[in-house]
C-alpha cells in the first residue's frame, strides 16, 4: 500500500511474531531490544509490565534513529509478566526456578500483565496495559515433571507457556489469552491503527 508506514517489532519472540502474523501484520524489521528487566524494590507486576515495554520501545527508537530508511517508522514492543498477588515470578532459565514457579501456581489464581508500546511517527509513545486472571488445576508430581522434562519452561514468564503443553492446567481464563501469550491482539491492533497504520491491508492475502 502506497504511503503505508514502516513497522518494527522490538522483540526477538517467535510467538509475538507468530500472533502478528495471525493478524495479518507483518514488520519490515525485527529489533530486539535489550535491557535491564530487574523489577525495581516494590515495583508492582503491574507497573513493570508498563515501564518495560515502554523502555524496549524506546531504546529499539534511538537504535534507528540513524537509520534514514526507517525514519517515522512504528516501532511495537511488549512485555509479560507473571505474578501471584505483588510478587513478581523470574522468566525461569533454570529447572529449580520453573519448579518453584509451579509449586507457587499449581492450584491457585495468578494475574498475567502484558504491556504495549508503540512509537509513533512522531517520536512519542503510546501504551496499554493488558491484565488477565488465570486459575491453574492443581498440579500432581507427574504433571510437574513431565512439564520440567519438556523443557517448554525455558524463559517464559512464570515458568509457562500457555499456548504449549501448559495450556492443560489451565481451569480459568479471564482476559486476553493473546495477552498472555505475549501480545493482546485487540489493543496492538487498536494502537496501530490509531496511527493510521492499514491494519486489514493483508487479511485477504490470508485467504
């Protein structure tokens, strides 16, 4: 489409990449963008979701800021985080951090905050801030280690993924499930097209 602007997914995740492409979006640049995610002393889950996602938008924007071609270009980030009540769960790397994070789910009601951010044309940034209520089953040894050997845990929010093998445990879902695999479709594609991105540009390629 004639005058359609740039986009940029500030983030190296196959699955916000993959719930793009569900809706018929495609960037024309990947942009990880790294940054310190260690929650601030008495930083509530909430807020952290919000300011990171915020911070990954921003620095993905002064990465381009040299690059002529992606001047004015969107620039999309997000971030997922897990929490029972104020405490914030790791993105589990190790075994022992999935397994305490189970123990701490497995049964009982949990609240996933997922925040947007998008730079605009004009530099600025917009937000939104999903949050959904999940309630897990309670887990049996045999649940807790087959999940453990799969190894599907590895750097997912809370030590899950729900749109793998843990979808399972799942008994209770209120909110955005998109949102809590990592990128509320909905209000992504509310903020794009607020900017006047074409958001139903490719849906007919889909057929």
């Amino acid at each position: 489409m004639s005058g359609r602007p740039k986009l940029v997914l500030a983030s190296g995740s196959p699955r916000r990449l993959a719930l793009l492409d569900q809706a018929g979006i495609r960037p024309e640049r990947l942009m990880p963008a790294e940054i310190d995610e260690t929650p601030k002393r008495g930083e509530l889950p909430r807020t952290l979701a919000s300011r990171l996602a915020s911070e990954k938008a921003a620095k993905a924007r002064d990465l381009l800021a040299l690059d002529p071609a992606f001047k004015g270009a969107l620039i999309l980030a997000a971030d997922t985080v897990v929490a029972v009540g104020r405490r914030i769960l790791p993105k589990a790397e190790l075994a022992d951090e999935a397994l305490a994070c189970l123990k701490l789910l497995s049964g009982c009601s949990h609240r996933v905050y997922t925040g947007v951010a998008l730079v605009t044309a004009s530099g600025s940034v917009r937000t939104r801030l999903v949050e959904t209520r999940l309630r897990f089953k309670r887990l049996s040894r045999e649940d807790t280690e087959a999940y453990l050997s799969s190894g599907e845990w590895r750097g997912k929010a809370g030590g899950y993924a729900i749109q793998g093998l843990a979808g399972a445990f799942v008994v209770k879902l209120v909110g955005s499930y998109t949102g809590v695999v990592g990128l509320p479709l909905y209000e992504t594609l509310s903020l794009l097209g607020g900017e006047g991105y074409p958001v139903h540009a490719d849906w007919a390629s889909k057929l």
